[in-house]
C-alpha cells in the first residue's frame, strides 16, 4: 500500500470544488489530512509488553464565518467523505458564527506553497523490528546490571512517519514528510523498604540516527544511575530558600511559568496574568526570552538531527520564526495562532500547532528559551551562601491566571558557603510568576536544552526549552519535614 | 462500512487468516471500535467552536505458544487493511519475547450482567443544535454574574460501540453513550483587579442528567472563593478535602496503588500491606462496575470478561482481594480476572483501570465537620500528583482556604502541603454525608489531621 495514495484524493480539482462549495457561504478554511505510520515498543524487565505496529489517516476540515468556526473529522479519505465533511463543516461554521458575540475577520495571507521534507541519514522505516528490539534490549541490559539495587527497568521506544497536506483558502498548498523517534528509559530501585525511580528520555525528528548519539547511547545507563543515587537522597525541609536552577528546570520554568501566560488565546480570553502588559516591565533587566521553533537548531546542540519541539510550518501553515517574548526585561510579544494575530492586530509568528490533524490548532509554544549571561556554573555555586541546586525536572504546572506555579525537581544539592553538599529528593519550588522573574539575581553562560510533549486542552505537542543556570532569590521550598 | 454485519465478516475472516498463516499462535484477538462524538466549545463565554467527528478503528492481538505477543492497529475497517494488520502482528509476535507467566485470552462466558442505562438514545441521535440549551445555560450564568469577566467550556457528547472477538470462541459487543459539560469561569475584583478561577464538569451517560447551571454555579462559587489570595505561614493543622481533593490524595493514588500490575511489579507503596490495617474506620472504598446509568460501569471489560463488584478497603483494612486486574495479571496470581481490562482505544493493549471507584460517605453534615475546626485548611485541589511508589505527596493547593473558628476564610496563595499517604489514612478522622461524582470517582469531603504545610508567607 502506498502511502502518500491517502493524501492524493485531495487533487487541484476538489480544491477547486470546494472553493467553489465555500464561495459566499463561509470566510475561511482549511484541510489538513495525514498518514501516520509507526511502531512502539514496551518493555519491561527484558521482556516485551507491547510490540505493535500501526497505519492510521486521519482528515481535519476547518471553516470558519462571522467568528465561528466549524470542524469535522473524518478517518476515511476519499473524495465523497471529504466533500460531505466539508458541508457539514460549513453548517457548523454557520451555526457557530450565528451564536458567537465576538466578530473578527482573518486576515489575508499571501499563499504559500511549498514541500518540505526532512531527511533522515536512517530511515525508521527501513530499519528491522528486530534491530529495534535488540536496541531496547541492549538499553535494558545495561540498566537492569547496573547495580544489585535495581528492582525493575522499563524501556519504551516510540517512532513515527507523517506524510502530510495543507491546503486553504489564502491557496496554501503544504507537504510535509517527516519521522520522529522517542526513547525512555525509567529504572526503579529499592533498598531498606525505600524504592525511588529515575526517568529519562531523548527525543528528535529525523531517523535512527536519533539512538546514536552518546546522550542516547548513554540513556538507560544514566537512569539507572539516577535511580540507585536517590536511594541515598534525603527528603527536603520546606521553607524560603536561595535556588538555582540548572537548564533544563530553567527551561521547564520559562515554559510552564512564564510561556502559557504568553499564549494569547488565554490572554484575549482574560485567562493570563500577561493581558495588557505588551511594553512593560515585568522581569530584571537581564532577563531575555524568545521563542525560536525554526528547524536547522540541532547542530547548535551538537545533536545530528532536527530538535523535537521545532518545525517548518505550524498546522496554519505560517512559518516557524524566532519571536522575542521578553527583551532586557519588558514583555514584547505574545504567541499567536491566525485568529489570535487577526484579533490582535498583529503578524501571527507561528504558534498555531495541533497534536494532530484531528485536533484543532491551538495557541502553543515551539521550543521556549531564557537567553544566557556572564556567570559561569562554578561562581554561581560559590557566590551562593545557604542554598539549593535544583537539577532537571519531573513535572510542572502553573496557574496562568495568577501565576502561581510549581515544580518537583528531580535532583537537589544543599549548597552550603558555596560548596555542593548532600543530595535531596523530591523538592517542590513554589512562587508567583512576575515575583520570580524579578528576583532572579544572575544568568549562567553554560545553555542547555531538554525536549518532551505539553498538554493544553486535552492536546498534546512536541515541544523544547531551555536556558542558562540562574539564580533565583527566596523562592518557597515544600518538603515533607 | 455501516452494518455490524461487516464487522462480524472482517473479524472471521481476521481469525481464520491468523489460524491459517501460523501454527505457532497460541490466541489471537480482534478488538473492534467505532465511535461518533459532538463538540461545542465556548471560549470568551461565547460559543467559538463546533465539531462533529468519528473514530473507528481495529487493533488484532496475537500471542504464540510461548507467550510472545505483537499487536497491530488501524482505522481503516477494510478487508486489505485487516489482512496486512494481521500478517504485521504475527510478524511483531515473531520478534517478541516469550513470556511464561502469559496463559491465554479469556474463554467465552455463560452469564454477562445486566445493566441499565448505559445507552441514551438521545445521544446516538444528537445534532450539534440540541446541545445548545446546556451551553446557552452556561453562558448566562456568566454573563448575568457582575464579577464573572469570562468563562471557557465545553459540550460532549459520544457513542461508541465496540466488538471483541477471540480465538476461544468469545464474541462480546456493546454500545454505550457518555455526555459531558465543562465549565471554567474568571472572576474579578474590581477592587484589588486580582483575578481567579473555578473549574466544575459533570459526565454523565444520559442528556437529561445534565445540569448546566448547577455546573456554571458552582465554577463560578469556586472562583469567587479563591479571590484575594493570602500567603500563610508553616503550620501543622487538620485539612478537609472537599470531593475533588479527596479525589486526587485519595482516590486515585489508591486506584494506581492496586492496579496489579503495579502491584506485581513492586512499585505501589501498598505493597506487603494487604490484609492490613493501614487506615481508619473511615477508608472504605469499592471498585464497582455494576452501577446502573454510572459513567464507570460495563457489562464487560476490555477483554470480554464480565465487570464485578469488589472491595477494596474495608474500616481501614487493605482486602487481600482488592486488587484490579486483567485476565493476564490474575493468571500470574492464580486468581480470576477482577474485570479491569481497561482499553482506551483500539489503538493500545488492555492495561487495567477502575470501573466505578467510590469512597463510602457517612451521615455527618460537612458543614458539622468545618463547624469542629478551629484553625485548618479547606484543599480544593492541586497539579501534583503523589509517588506511587513511596506514597509521599509534596505539592501545591491551587485552590485552597484557611478555616478559622469553624468558618471558611481567606484563600491560599503559595502554600504547600507535604504529607505521606500512609499518615494520611491513619489520620482521617471524619468523611461527610455529602459526595459528589466527577466520571469513574465518586469522593465525600474527609477530614484529616496533623497536616504539614508550607507557607509562602516570611
């Protein structure tokens, strides 16, 4: 079966068609279809639990009037089903636009079009399910011989290939065809009735070639590491402390913290902090964010393969960018999706991304970053009197209404007169938003990045971020003593 | 591909292919799906958004003699499609591991019980313009709120059917319809300009026990509660739980905790307790799936195994018995499938979830056990979710008051609750007689003592 057979249903006759069908009755619209192949496989203490394997297409049809929008999802690609999904995509338009109190129009754009591709030095697909198990294998091997004190090693291996199309009303028409690959590595250990657990994962959009770096090769061994080190971690003891914060959790608290407010569907829907606020101060001087989901970044990291939160184009078709959120401490832009920018006023910059084409697209963040300073990691350690050195993350969610956020770091130091001493688990940083931008007292010179999914509104996108090491000043500290 | 009749051709002719390519295949499993749903979203408490979708689709299961599985799915129900899905996952069990601890697939049952009201008519039938009363509900109670500057929610309705077919001979199909409404509303104080929100959704399997207002309400009380928010200092107190708190520290650590292949894998903190004492006479909880017209509830499971009642806690006591399981982890006990096979789509392999998982309430009024409080915390609810494998919960009240002299006060900014669940059920002194449902969860408030929490306040 041939795939991109799927995507040709969609021909310059049907647009035709269906531009004719949208003609006065509607202002905007837009299709996307994919196919998506992939395989995922689970294991679990050497031993397989899933090995699967999956061919799926799916077709979203959005339209829009009068400041409604209409969307119908089919998963059968022909010619009927398409053109029946795009009238009933109409009526629900209509219906949408004659209940909806906020009028908008969306702003013209110039058509483009355009084929991207990207290419992989392996392709997933040529690649043998039995060397993807004798990868994972290899990842559980390592980690299960690590140490006596592991009890059980989890490793899971996802990859995927998206032919894609985009058309619209501006007379986009869009190709895509990319892979991506994820690989976790979660190890559990135990020792005196305490069991702690250490997750890992590397992401990317390319080929195999993903698995080979050292970060990757190097996965399951560092979990495993991790995992066997908190055994002798001690449980924090909450109060006001001194932190900084290594890239990756800088990154996560950009992102969580600070990012969502910036998305300005929750701003025009009176749901940011950030509503209001283009022009004004709201984090020290130094501090400078931007959001730069262009492709070609991995070389920047040393990675041989595109990161995972970038892309070419969003799923409006505008092209990814670098757009300036906060420039020597003043808020300069907010993220925008083609209803939000046409509302707004403003150019959209390329943040209309859905989970898939089934979902409608939806304000989000392509890969956040905090620009770096003049510290290195070492005075950044040795200026701090009483403190903690927070490393990576488990999680993070924030409130964008009020800013309150929170974050479970994964590793913490106590840092004493300037020296790294013992190693605390489970740390939780607590602080409103703008409070914590504005005590942040220095920006390390040393940047890093880290890649996963976010969820927003039940969708969940491939995203990066990253930074510097920063310190922050008096931030809350919850623990259980 | 309209009729059921096509279903029933594809999964024979699946089956026989299966037998006919391969001698190793010990029980092969086709799983059936198809699904229709209505979306009205409203964001600037006005309808934005409306969406009509489906999703069907087919996902085959094989295991070989030696307990290797492969799995393989699609949406695409069309015979070619299922010949290749089949010949992928034999291939898929081929490179697979072996697993002795796997048996087989279940064997066919005799007797499925009977259940009312999981299927609305109403729903199979809806155009997205039925479903504009309840949004319009939900709309004026914003609008006609003075401090209310916005509000996002949404209306869902469903009808799934779905088929399971294996090689033993089972053949199981059923069809269920779920709605949903959602309300987020945004206050403001005109005075301090802070803003807040509250969040209320309901779930139901039937239109007409949908109510809108009730919903948009008790967001909007939410949010009004959570107004003007303090910073405290540390302190050790009782907390309440309200429903939705006793959901998310209670409910559904225990939910992970007893799913058995956690269990099975040592990483739930319940692990060597069962049969134990490990909470007070107030932790009584049951996993039942058997509820008429309960979001939760099934004739069957995931794998075609008839949904049960069990007990999960009884006064306190962990129940040797009360574990979920599938047919694969029950086999691994030597025990009986527990009919907890939960399947979120056709695209994933059964794993295990609850039906309806329920704390029993008492006959004490909430309003009695804030009354008692002299100085305490109401928790609302929280992003964190505890570690299930060292019990420990170290997170932050999103939404949260101070309770003083036995009345609700101030709203809590920055504040912290750290807590162990272990302690947590030793401490619970009191549950309510009001509860509510949010889907499979059903929650009273809970009254627990000696609370650590951590202030933002210097």
């Amino acid at each position: 079966m041939d795939l991109t057979d799927d995507l040709k249903v969609i021909d310059e006759k049907l647009i035709k068609e269906l531009s004719n069908i949208a003609k006065d009755k509607i202002e905007y619209w837009d299709i996307r279809t994919g196919v998506n192949t992939g395989a995922t496989l689970d294991f679990t203490d050497s031993k397989s639990k899933e090995i699967s394997s999956h061919y799926v297409t799916d077709c979203g049809i959005r339209t829009f009037v009068n400041g409604g929008w209409g969307f119908s999802v089919l998963k059968d690609l022909n010619r009927k089903s398409i053109l029946s999904g795009f009238q009933e995509s109409i009526k629900l338009a209509i219906f949408t636009g004659s209940l909806s109190k906020n009028r908008f129009k969306i702003s013209q754009r110039d058509p483009l079009i355009k084929d991207f591709k990207v290419s992989p030095k392996k392709k997933i697909e040529e690649i043998d399910i039995v060397e993807k198990i004798n990868l994972v294998k290899s990842h559980e091997k390592l980690a299960s011989e690590f140490s006596p004190k592991i009890k059980n090693t989890h490793t899971l291996y996802i990859d995927g290939h998206t032919n894609s199309l985009f058309v619209n009303s501006f007379g986009n028409h869009i190709t895509q065809d990319l892979s991506f690959l994820r690989l976790f590595s979660l190890v559990y250990t135990q020792e005196n009735g305490s069991i702690q657990r250490a997750v890992n994962s590397i992401g990317g959009i390319g080929g195999f070639e993903i698995i080979s770096t050292e970060k990757a090769e190097g996965l399951s061994l560092k979990t495993a590491r991790e995992a066997v080190a908190l055994l002798k971690a001690k449980s924090p003891v909450g109060g006001k402390f001194t932190i900084i914060t290594d890239p990756k959790l800088t990154g996560t608290m950009i992102h969580e913290a600070f990012g969502h407010a910036c998305e300005a569907d929750l701003v025009l829907n009176n749901d940011s902090i950030l509503k209001d606020r283009i022009g004004e101060k709201v984090a020290s001087e130094e501090v400078n964010i931007v959001d730069n989901p262009t492709m070609g970044q991995g070389k920047r990291f040393g990675m041989p393969y595109e990161l995972f939160g970038c892309y070419f184009v969003d799923d409006e078709g505008i092209p990814s960018q670098k757009t300036t959120i906060i420039e020597n401490g003043i808020l300069k832009n907010y993220l925008h999706d083609l209803e939000t920018s046409s509302r707004m006023g403003v150019s959209p910059n390329g943040h209309g991304r859905s989970s898939s084409v089934s979902s409608r697209p939806q304000v989000r963040m392509g890969f956040t970053f905090l620009e770096p300073g003049e510290w290195s990691t070492e005075d950044l350690i040795a200026d701090t009197k009483n403190g903690i050195l927070c490393e990576d993350f488990q999680y993070g969610y924030t409130d964008p209404s009020t800013g309150n956020f929170q974050f479970k770091c994964k590793f913490s130091y106590h840092i004493v007169n300037g020296e790294k001493k013992e190693l605390m688990r489970d740390v939780s940083l607590s602080g409103m938003i703008l409070e914590v931008l504005n005590k942040i007292s220095a920006i390390g010179n040393q940047t890093s990045y880290s890649d996963g999914m976010c969820g927003k509104g039940g969708q969940s996108v491939r995203v990066c971020d990253g930074g510097p090491y920063i310190r922050i000043e008096d931030i809350t500290v919850g623990g259980l003593n | 591909m309209d009729t059921n009749a096509d279903i029933f051709t594809l999964a024979n002719y699946g089956l026989s292919l299966i037998e006919q390519k391969s001698q190793e295949v010990r029980c092969a499993e086709l799983f059936f799906e198809k699904n229709k749903y209505i979306s009205i979203e409203i964001e600037e408490n006005s309808v934005k958004n409306s969406e009509l979708g489906e999703d069907n689709g087919v996902g085959v299961r094989v295991v070989n003699r030696k307990g290797a599985l492969g799995f393989a799915f699609s949406n695409k129900l069309i015979k070619p499609m299922i010949h290749e899905l089949c010949i992928t996952a034999l291939k898929m069990m081929n490179a697979s591991t072996p697993d002795p601890d796997f048996d087989n697939f279940p064997k066919p049952y005799q007797k499925y019980p009977t259940l009312k009201g999981l299927f609305d008519g109403n729903l199979k039938t809806l155009q997205v313009e039925d479903s504009l009363d309840y949004v319009n509900q939900l709309i004026d109670v914003c609008e006609q709120d003075k401090m209310a500057i916005s509000q996002s929610g949404s209306f869902i309705s469903n009808y799934s059917k779905i088929f399971i077919f294996n090689s033993n001979g089972l053949e199981v199909s059923g069809k269920d319809t779920s709605c949903s409404l959602s309300s987020h509303i945004i206050v403001k104080d005109d005075v301090s300009k802070e803003t807040s929100f509250g969040y209320e959704w309901q779930s139901e399997r039937s239109l007409r026990n949908l109510n809108a207002v009730n919903i948009a309400n008790t967001a909007l009380k939410e949010a009004k509660r959570n107004l003007n928010r303090k910073k405290i200092k540390n302190m050790k107190v009782p907390v309440i739980l309200t429903p939705k708190g006793t959901i998310q520290l209670i409910l559904r650590p225990i939910a992970s905790a007893v799913n058995a292949e956690t269990f099975q894998y040592k990483r739930s903190y319940l692990v060597d307790k069962r049969d134990e004492f490990i909470g007070t006479k107030y932790l009584n909880i049951e996993d039942n799936g058997l509820i008429d017209g309960a979001i939760g509830s099934s004739i069957f499971d995931g794998e075609g195994v008839p949904c049960k009642n069990k007990k999960i806690f009884h006064k306190g006591k962990f129940l040797n018995t009360g574990l979920l399981h599938n047919s694969y982890t029950s086999t691994k006990e030597g025990t009986q499938s527990s009919g907890n096979a939960s399947r979120s789509s056709y695209s994933s392999i059964p794993s295990i979830g609850v039906t309806n998982f329920i704390m029993q309430n008492s006959d004490i009024g909430i309003n009695e056990i804030i009354k008692d409080v002299k100085k305490g915390i109401l928790f609302d609810y929280t992003g964190d979710t505890p570690n299930i494998s060292t019990g420990d919960f170290s997170g932050l009240i999103l939404h949260g008051n101070m309770i003083r002299n036995g009345e609700i006060k101030e709203p809590l900014n920055e504040t912290m609750v750290g807590i162990n669940l272990m302690d947590l059920y030793k401490n619970i002194e009191a549950v309510s007689k009001e509860y509510k449902t949010y889907g499979a969860f059903q929650a009273p408030y809970t009254l627990v003592k000696d609370v650590q929490i951590i202030g933002g306040a210097s």
